[in-house]
C-alpha cells in the first residue's frame, strides 16, 4: 500500500497566497515535511486555478520536484493545469483524475495516453454523481475501464478510486460499505490485478472537530487496508493517522511480521 | 455487533485469590466496571480450576450474575466446572466453548443441548492445533456444524470462533487474513446467518508492552468489524479500544449515523 499525502492543498490560504505570488518557500515546507512524515507520494491539489493555470500548475509541480523525490500525483479538474503540470512533471507523475464526465474524458484520457502515466479514474456517473448502489460503482468501474481502453492507454494504468462517502450523508455508511465491496472484488470483476486509491478525509467531511475526524479516519483506515486498497491519500502530518496506517499494513502484509 | 468484557479472567492474581476465598468482591468491582464501561455480555474465564472446579464456577456465576443484568459466556476447559456454571448461571449464558477434539465434542456438546444454549465452536482442527490454511478453517467450520447438527443443537445456536493468530507468529498475518476471509464468507459457506466471534487479545500475545498492544489491536478492530464479525472479546476497561469499538460499528452500521 503507497501512501500519498494530502496536505498539498492550494485551497488553504497559506498555500494560495504562495501561487499567487509564485513563492516556493511554504510549497517546499509543506513538501518536506510530508517526505519526513513517511509520504510516499504527494498529491498536488491545485485547486480551480482560474487565472494562469499552467503558470501556476508548472512552478507547483516544479517546486515539489526541486524540493522531494517522490512520486507526484497531479490533482485538477482543471485539463490546461494536468496538460501544463505533466510536461513539467517528468516521469512518475499521475493523473488525478477521469471520470465518466464526456468533457473529462475527451480532455483527460488523451494526456494519459500522450504521457504514457497512470490514471485515477473516479466512480461517478457520466453526470458527475455518486451512484446510488454498489452495482451502479461496479458499472461505473467497467464503463471506465472500456473508455480507457477505446483510448488506447493500457489497463494497467487505471487506478480506480470508488470514492469514499462523508459519513455525514443520508446513506454515508452504506455507501462506504460498497467502497470496500469494490475495492475488494474490483480485481475479480476486471479479470486482472486492477489498483484502487481512496481518499480519507473525505469520510468526516462536516465533522464537529478534529478529535471527532481522526478518530473516524483511524476506524475507516483499517477497513480500507484489509479491503486491499493498494494507496490512500491521507494526512500524513497526523501521527496518529500514520501510526493507524503503518500497523494496519504490517496486519495485512505478507511479508515477515515485526512489531513497530 | 456485541461486545463481550475479556477482564473477567481468574488467571489474574487478585481475581484468584478471591475465587480461592470465594470472595465475591474484587468480581464484583470488574463486573461493574465492565457493565459501565460499556460492555454487552461478560466473559467467565475460569482458568483450570483444578481443585472444586463445580464450587468455584457457581460461585463465579452467581457473583457475576447477582452484580450485572448482562449475558454471560462460560470459558472454561474444565467440563465439570462447565455444567455446574451452566446450572448456576440461568439463561442468557453461552458455552464457550467446543472444537473437533474428541473428549471436548463428547463432554461439552450434551450440555449445549441440555441448556438450549448458544455454544461458541472454535476453528481448530482434531488434534487442538490451529489448520495452516485458510481452507483448513473452512473444513473446522463445516466439520463443527455437522457435530452441532448431529448432536440434536439447533444450528442457529453455533457461534465460530475462527480463532485469532497472534502476530508474533511465523506466519500470523497470513493466519489473520485467513481470519476475516472466514468471517466474511462462513454465513454463504454454511447457508444461514451463522454468527462469529474472536478474541482480540490473542492478536498481541508476546507484544513488547501496553502501549504495542493497543496500537495493534486498534487496527485490526475495524478489520474483524467490516468483515461482519457479530461479536467481539476485548478489553472494555480500555477507553482507547473501546471508541475504536464504537466508531467501526457506527461506520458500518445500516442505521442513521450520528458522530459520538
């Protein structure tokens, strides 16, 4: 299981402000810092970037670059900010993400296929929403797979992500008990060892508190690592969480067990 | 789910040397303990009860049940001390518990049918050791169904215990993944919703301290949780395990969520 940090985030203002002002300084602190808490990757959330997109996605994803060397994801749904961040990316850069979204698809899966990189591919419907059912997940997942192919970008490369559900919502924990089913049977389903990635704190989305958010985050983690989920954005800069992490995958791995 | 209180352990110095004096107290105060702390029924465990085995476990039974209005789980090797904690102990209590062992099917399955109780059957192959494969825990569990059966046990009443590895051991991961496998599959395996059980301390025998122990029974909670485990003995006087306990239930319950 690859951990990737979710802490890079344009939409808090420290980091914003950075952009804007094309400063790497808070970038670089952020980047290092998560490199030293055990990320294994780091998922470069740009937020809308409205202005001067690939300026913007260019100097991120050259700061992180610069500063760790580490596996990058590249997280816009903007597809001038993907296109400028993976020819500033190198290799090892991946696309975050496609959907079943006709613009999303058009627009994205050909810089999968351009840069020959992996591809998260999100379980939505073709209008953007969560399916109802797990089987409306499961239908989403062999849609996906069927564009990626059409698209001439190896199957290999689809990293699907079932999205996990705030618990907050009507159905929140039905919907997260299909996350695991998918994620689960996703490789059975697709008749080869298909990865899936999942983003945690979308769970406590409108939780009270911080104390409230990790305590559910560190629940849920577990469940996703024995599902057999093969990375999970996280915030690495919570020790809690990465504790919960680092013994729920010494739990499930095969190789020789060690405590700590 | 349901919680079960593994505190109740006559192993333990000061609750041996009550049950010798036949000193309801110090069982009293981890009774209560345990009911405040949340737990849902309490475990017995005897220990060998070498001497007065029939004396001791009435007295434990009686003590508890004077103490708590909580259901109860028999845990002892001991036969005689078994039927005499049944005798004493009125409904609501379960045997805990049976494997393939020949001397244990005889002596301790005609009291499951005296009783009409629930008795919990234990994955262990005829010679009392641990199967190696996954498949080996399938063959116990099918073995001990058709015992219950043919010993004139309503099946409903059986409830397996795949039996916890610690992960000290050579291949005790493997062994725990092999675990939830069971768990997850055992009710289509078997054609009814057959209940499970497992013991969460097992997992960190030999663990270098608490605070080991702790972490790593915390990750794998929510493992057995969101594999559908019915019920759960573990630690309740830990605060720590026991808001895991509560945050995985409420993650995979099917009633509305509500955080705390």
């Amino acid at each position: 299981m690859i951990i990737v940090a979710d802490n890079l985030r344009v939409t808090l203002p420290a980091l914003g402000r950075a952009v804007e002002r094309l400063d790497p300084g808070p970038i670089r602190e952020i980047a290092s810092a998560c490199m030293d808490a055990g990320a294994q990757a780091i998922d470069i959330n740009s937020g809308p970037l409205s202005r001067c997109p690939e300026e913007k996605m260019s100097f991120l994803v050259r700061t992180v670059r610069e500063t760790v060397d580490l596996p990058i994801v590249l997280d816009t749904a903007n597809p001038r900010a993907m296109a400028a961040g993976l020819a500033a990316g190198g290799p090892k850069a991946t696309i975050n993400g496609v959907s079943l979204e006709p613009e999303r698809l058009k627009r994205i899966l050909p810089l999968a296929r351009q840069y020959d990189c992996d591809i998260i591919g999100y379980l939505l419907g073709p209008d953007g929403h969560v399916p109802a059912h797990a089987v409306g997940r499961m239908e989403a997942a062999v849609a996906l797979f069927k564009e990626i192919q059409a698209a001439g970008i190896p199957p290999e490369r689809l990293i699907v992500d079932p999205i996990v559900a705030p618990l907050a919502w009507q159905d929140g924990n039905r919907q997260n008990m299909a996350v695991l089913e998918v994620i689960r049977t996703l490789p059975d389903l697709l008749g080869f060892p298909v990865r899936t990635i999942a983003g945690l704190s979308n769970l406590t989305t409108g939780a009270p508190g911080p104390d409230t958010r990790r305590r559910y985050q560190c629940a849920f983690l577990p469940m996703l690592v024995s599902a057999g989920i093969s990375m999970i954005l996280l915030n690495v800069l919570d020790p809690d969480i990465m504790r919960v992490a680092g013994s729920s995958q010494r739990i499930t791995d095969t190789m020789v067990f060690s405590w700590q």
